[in-house]
C-alpha cells in the first residue's frame, strides 16, 4: 500500500505544474565565486562531505539555500554565514548557474552495488521502506517540478550523511515527511549501500 500512495504523490506532484524558478545562469555564475571553495566552480565538489551542485534542479537548489537562511529545517553553521545575506534572486541565480553545469559522474563500490540496487529498485517490502525510483527515477534524474532533486553520481558519503540527517530529524525540510519516514526504517548498513548505488547511477 505504501508504494501504491508513494508513487500516487509522485505522479501528482509531477502533474501540478510547479512554476520553476526565474533565475539568471549569467548571473549566478558571478555570485558562485563565494561556492566555490567547497562546491567547486562549476559545481563538481571533490570533497565526497560536500555535494556536488553541477546539473542539479535549479528550484532544488533554490529551496535548499532557502531553507538553510531560514534555519528551521535544514541548518549548517557553514552554510548559515554563505546564504544570510542571499537574496531570493541570488538563490534563483545561484540554482540556475549550477543547473546549467554538467555534473561529473561517481562510482559505485563493486561490494555494494547488489544490496544497493535491490533497495532503490524495490525497496524494501518487509521494512515498509519505498523504492527510491518512485521519485528520483531509473537514472536517478530526480523531477524538478516536484523538487525532488537529481541524485545520479552524487557523492556516496554525501548521500548516505544526508539520509541519517533525515533518519535521526537533523534534517526536516522534506515534504510530508516522505525522506524520512523511509530512512527511520532503513539501517546503517542499507543506507550505505544505496548511498553507494546511487553515485554511480547515470
């Protein structure tokens, strides 16, 4: 049944016509010299702890920005000083620069890859964990009208830090819950293998 719902509110959502974002690539461009320290210049982070921004969905990045100035949702003492004093327009700008770039592809462990595939395929019936493909699809291009946002070739480590965050309620900026009512049920170990799978989907 929880697929069923699951894949029910993705649809749904993919089918509302979100408005996307009017930001100016040209313009974010200037205004990512500020990210590039971590993120990279043109978005591919080599540090696996910080994501890589390039060819993610551009009112994604715009929200996660959002959400970190505000606080309530999402927080990170790095993050907090880089967005306070952003705009709404420097978060369209900035999402629409990163948008734009090509993202690097990753790779997954060999050892994991079986175990990882299994869960985002499928899931997990038994655990009541949904499949990953619902929402971020086959190839793990993610649907940027529903914000949902573009997971192929992100690094592992970045993955599998941000499920816990939404495992143990460090994160909370996901809508209805939907990330982490599946990662309360998964364990470190399913975690691991997924967050594997997924950077090396392409």
């Amino acid at each position: 049944m929880i697929y069923k719902t699951l894949i029910a509110v993705c649809a749904m959502l993919a089918l509302t016509g979100v408005s996307v974002a009017a930001g100016d690539a040209k313009a974010g461009k200037a205004k990512a010299v500020n990210c590039a320290g971590c993120h990279g210049l043109n978005g591919n982070s080599t540090n696996p702890a910080w994501p890589k921004l390039a060819g993610q969905h551009a009112g994604f990045i715009a929200k996660q920005l959002a959400d970190f100035k505000s606080g309530k949702t999402r927080s990170d003492p790095l993050m907090a000083g880089q967005v306070a004093n952003l705009s709404q327009q420097d978060m369209d700008d900035l999402g629409a620069y990163f948008a734009s770039q090509t993202g690097s592809q990753g790779a997954a462990d060999e050892k994991l890859a079986v175990a990882g595939a299994k869960l985002y395929r499928g899931g997990n019936k038994k655990k009541g964990v949904a499949a990953c493909i619902a929402c971020h699809g086959p190839t793990g291009a993610g649907n940027p009208a529903a914000k949902f946002p573009k997971l192929s070739g992100q690094h592992a480590a970045y993955v599998e830090k941000a499920m816990k965050d939404f495992r143990s309620g460090n994160r909370s900026n996901d809508m209805n819950k939907m990330m982490r009512n599946i990662a309360e049920k998964m364990s470190d170990k399913e975690i691991k293998a997924v967050a594997s799978y997924i950077s090396g989907l392409h």
